[in-house]
C-alpha cells in the first residue's frame, strides 16, 4: 500500500488482506463488506467503497464494466476479458488466446486507445 501512495490503515490493511489473500479473484463491495463482517472486521460498506475506488485509483484493482445494479472489481489488472454468468451475477476470466476485435473507430485527436473490455454475457441454453 504504502509503494502505491496509500497510509495502510487498519481498515484498509484487514480489506486489501480479504481481496488479495485468495488470489485473483472478482468481487463486489456487497460481498467484501459480507466477507469482512464473516471474518470479525467492522467496518461500514461506504468504507469498504471508498477502500476498493482508492485501491482501484492507484492500480491495485480495475473496475470491470458491467452494467447492473452492482460494481465489479478484480484483482487481476492485466489486459484479459471476461464472461459474466447472467444467472450467477459472477464473472470468470475467458481463458487467455486469441480475442480479437475488429474495426475499432478511430480515436478523437489527441487520444489513444488505453484498453478495450470484452465481457461476453452468457446464460443457460433454452429449450428448444
């Protein structure tokens, strides 16, 4: 925390020891702060926001760009796509490979293309 610009706080330290301590993973503020509350740590679920958008600001997380009611994290902040099970809310890393995408606009002058998120939404099958 401390190479990154952030005071390790008491609250911050027992949160990034939740996040990191299990590999990477994707997560909500709902489900840390239930993790948080399992594991003995108090603390309120505005902090455990304010916790994951600092930990995201100085790169030690990435926000995942899916749209509902809910915020994603993930604790791996390379370049890598994801599923997100429609019937689960949870999200799974598409295994590394080819993932290309094509036509890509022009960015405006002055810009560049930092990163492009594929999330490919996926649901059971229907019966037919």
């Amino acid at each position: 925390m401390r190479a990154s610009g952030l005071r390790p706080t008491r609250q911050r330290v027992a949160l990034a020891s939740l996040l990191f301590g299990h590999g990477d993973r994707h997560i909500s503020a709902e489900e840390l702060h239930e993790e948080a509350a399992a594991a003995g740590v108090r603390v309120s679920l505005a902090t455990v926001y304010n916790a994951l958008h600092q930990f995201t600001e100085v790169g030690m997380l990435r926000i995942l760009p899916i749209e509902g009611a809910k915020t994603y994290f993930d604790t791996n902040t390379s370049d890598h796509h994801h599923f997100f099970l429609e019937d689960e809310n949870r999200l799974v890393d598409i295994p590394e490979g080819p993932v290309t995408v094509a036509n890509l606009p022009e960015p405006p002058e002055g810009m560049e293309v930092a990163h492009v998120d594929i999330v490919v939404r996926l649901r059971p099958r229907r019966p037919r």
